[in-house]
C-alpha cells in the first residue's frame, strides 16, 4: 500500500478509484483474449478409441438395442 500525503479529498477519492478501474480493464482484456481464442480454435474432434483387438469403437452408436 502506497502512503501518500493527502492534499484534497479529491485526490484520495481518485486514487482509490485507480486499483478498480485496472481491475476491470484486466478482466476486460482477459475476456477478449478468451473470445478471440475460441474464434480461432475450431472445435476438437474426438479420437477414436481403439481395443485391445484393434477395433475402432464409439464410432456407432445402436438405438434399437
């Protein structure tokens, strides 16, 4: 915490305004990083999941079992 000498009252109420307004242009700024990376990552497709005989499985599925 910094200690400063306080001339105004004002200048105290701008100087705890400052940590809030950084703190919501850092989430800001981490959202748009977030939404600019899902806008570039196509959606992964799961690997296919093969057995211990080699098949591939999970590629079907049966809904008249």
């Amino acid at each position: 915490m910094a200690i400063d000498s306080v001339t105004s009252s004002t200048s105290a109420a701008s100087q705890l305004a400052r940590p809030q307004q950084q703190a919501e242009q850092a989430m800001q700024a981490d959202q748009a990083k977030r939404a600019e990376q899902d806008k570039t990552q196509p959606p992964e497709q799961p690997k296919p999941v093969v057995n211990t005989q080699g098949q591939k499985t999970g590629t079907v599925i049966n809904t008249s079992a």
